[in-house]
C-alpha cells in the first residue's frame, strides 16, 4: 500500500516552543500545568512522568497548590491570570503567539462597542480564554448557529484553528441575517492551521483513504478529520500506530497521512512506518475487454463451473485473442487472468 504524506502537517511552532520551554524546568515537582499543555496524550505522559502536577481543564476554575504555575499553549483570560497572581503564583506562560493575537483582536473589538462572535468551539479551552474578558458575545460554531443580533456593531474573530472555509461561511451568514448591522472581521486563523488545511486538500484528491494522527480532544486534528468526510474520504483519526487496524485498509492502494499540530514528529513517522507495512488485499478490478480481442466462443456448463473461482464474467470469459492458438478456453483463460492483473 502506498502512502502520501501532506506536504504540510504535524507540530506547529507554538507547540514547539511550549514543550522547549518544559525542558528548561528544573525542579518540575513545583510546577502545575494548567490544563493541558497541548492536547497530545503522549506529552501529558511525559510531563506527568517528570513530576509535573496537572490539573485538568474542567477545573482551571480552581487554584493550584503548587508556587508555580505553567500556563499552557491555548492561554488564559487577563481575568484568571489577575486571580493567579494575586494568589502568589508564579506563571511560567507558554501561550502560543497567535493565540495571544487572537485575544487581543477581541479586545480591540470589544472596545469598539461590537457584540464579538466568535468562530470557534463551545467550551474548547482556548475559546473559554477568550471569552471570558468579553462582556458581551456570542460563540458560533459553524453557520447553523448564527443568529440575527440586537446590535448594531458586530466584531468577528475566530479561534485560531479554525477552518478557513467554516470561517467564510459563518461570516456570511452573519452579514445576511443582520443588515442592520456594522460588521468587522479580524482574521485570527493561525498559519500553521491554513497550511495544513491547504495540504490536505491537494492530498484528497489522490488517495482513496486519509489516515489523521492527533489526539482525540484535539480540536484542530478533528476538523481535518472532518474535512476528509465531507470530501467523500474515508478518514481514520487516530492518536498512535498501535490504533490502526489493517482491515480499515481492504482494497485501498494509496492512502494519505496527516496529523494535528500538536502532534510529535516520532508520532507520525510511527505511523508512517506501520502503514508502509500494512500488506494491500487483493482487489478485483474492473473487467475490461482488451483491444486485441476478435474471437469469442461461448463456454459449456462444464467449463462454466471449472473456471468460477477465477471471477471471470462473461462476455469476456468467452474471449480469446486472434492469436492465441485457437478458439479454446484453455488458451482464452490466461489471456483474461493476464488482463486481471
């Protein structure tokens, strides 16, 4: 079975820069993450092997008990970053670039006096750190979920991984269902999510099946998944090559791989290797008569039931070349089973 990677895909440069910056801790055992560093089942293994206290993101609500606590890649509203340092803590912040610029685009529309919507997730941890600032918004996953609003400035932004094509579609929704309204939209789709949406889409259209590496919870690795079924592609989101099962490939000869940013490149070589070895079932293919065929003779019962497990139909079982040798099944048959393979 051949297998395509993206041109594009796998561990962002926020990702990167979040787990650099666990290794430069020398005394983990003080350290809380809060939340989840990145959402990648292997880290949180690692982290918590090291010493590293979790906390999980249902409770970033609570206070840790450790002196230090690490902010993760997807941030944290000003207002639980106030309540962090005013109980004592310090912050070691790992936040990733974008999504910083991402909070400070809601900010700026917000002092504007727009009602913000924002594109994103409900409940993802990222969207909570934006919205929590926010005194007035909306969260909007996808175009079924906009509304006519009673206001009269609209300021649009989205979370960072979201798909550049739901973020059109929403955008127009909300300009058809408030005319009334003044609408501005700050693109905050980080690069990495473009570029690898981007390579998906030129891989769909040459593989027969995608397989999407990431964890279950992560939000950007689930839209690609997402991305592949709607494209007619069948789609296997998995989280290590121990997850992936041979019989999910029967009959396919190339298959795609790609992964969510927060995916380790060992992850995905892992991956890339088990593939390579899954052995392609035979697949019947589509009989066609060949070119050089001028002579047909019809087949006797007898032979009819001999030759059955070749999955020959007829006419073409009835065929044979004008050369073979003569109008027999017995010289017609390897030239078919030839045409087969």
């Amino acid at each position: 079975m051949q297998v395509l990677k993206a041109q594009d895909m796998g561990m962002c440069f926020g990702v990167r820069d979040a787990l650099t910056k666990t290794q430069t801790i020398s005394n983990p055992v003080q350290v809380t993450v809060f939340g989840q560093l990145v959402h990648n089942p292997v880290v949180r293994e690692r982290l918590a092997a090291r010493g590293f206290g979790m906390l999980e993101e249902s409770q970033r609500g609570h206070l840790p008990d450790s002196t230090h606590v690490l902010v993760t890649a997807h941030g944290i509203s000003e207002k639980t970053r106030t309540a962090l340092l005013a109980a004592g803590k310090q912050l070691i912040d790992t936040t990733c670039p974008l999504v910083k610029k991402a909070h400070a685009a809601a900010q700026r529309l917000q002092e504007q006096g727009c009602h913000v919507i924002v594109i994103g997730t409900p409940g993802h941890v990222e969207v909570n750190g934006i919205v929590e600032d926010l005194t007035s918004f909306t969260i909007a996953e996808n175009p079924a979920a906009v509304q006519t609003y009673p206001f009269t400035k609209l300021g649009i932004l989205c979370q960072t991984t979201t798909p550049t094509a739901v973020a059109a579609a929403v955008r127009a929704k909300v300009a058809e269902l408030n005319p009334q309204a003044h609408i501005q939209f700050i693109d905050t789709v980080c690069q990495p999510t473009k570029d690898r949406q981007t390579a998906l889409e030129e891989l769909l259209s040459q593989v027969q099946a995608m397989v999407v590496v990431g964890g279950h919870n992560s939000n950007n690795t689930r839209r690609l998944v997402d991305r592949c079924r709607q494209r007619g592609i069948p789609a296997y989101h998995v989280q290590c090559a121990a997850e992936l099962q041979p019989q999910w490939f029967e009959g396919v000869q190339i298959v795609g791989l790609t992964a969510g940013t927060s995916t380790l490149p060992e992850t995905i070589d892992a991956v890339y290797h088990a593939l390579s070895t899954i052995t392609r079932s035979p697949m019947v293919q589509p009989l066609v008569s060949p070119p050089a065929c001028r002579w047909r003779k019809k087949i006797n019962p007898r032979s009819q039931a001999r030759y059955a497990a070749t999955a020959l139909e007829p006419p073409f079982q009835q065929t044979a070349p004008r050369d073979s040798g003569g109008p027999t099944v017995r010289n017609c048959l390897p030239y078919c089973v030839k045409y087969l393979q």
